[in-house]
C-alpha cells in the first residue's frame, strides 16, 4: 500500500494511503496523527484530484 506525507500547517503528521483504485479514482485512508489520538478518515479520492495533489506538492510519496 502506497503512502503520502499531507503538507499541512499544523505540527500533527498526515498520511494518505491508497486502499484501492477503481476506474476514476482512489479510495483513500487518510491519518491525522496527534500527541494522544489519531483521526483516522476513508474518503474517495477522484484521480484527477490526486494527480493535482501530487503535481502541486501537497502530498508526495514516503519512501519504502
């Protein structure tokens, strides 16, 4: 399973990982990671919304 760091303002860590494609698009888990809990989303993702994402940095692919 691919994940992505989420560049965002706060301190908190973000995570998007890729569950499964489908024909137009993705469904997503995407994490939100604080000192004591963790908001934990699954979302539908259109592959042109991920595409802009990856395109303008706001998420890149963590390394293996």
């Amino acid at each position: 399973m691919k994940q992505f760091a989420i560049r965002g303002t706060s301190q908190a860590p973000s995570v998007l990982e890729l569950i499964n494609e489908i024909e137009n698009g993705y469904f997503v888990r995407i994490v939100h990671s604080h000192e004591d809990w963790e908001d934990v989303r699954e979302e539908f993702m259109t592959k042109e919304l991920f595409d802009t994402c990856v395109r303008t940095g706001y998420i890149a692919e963590l390394s293996a």
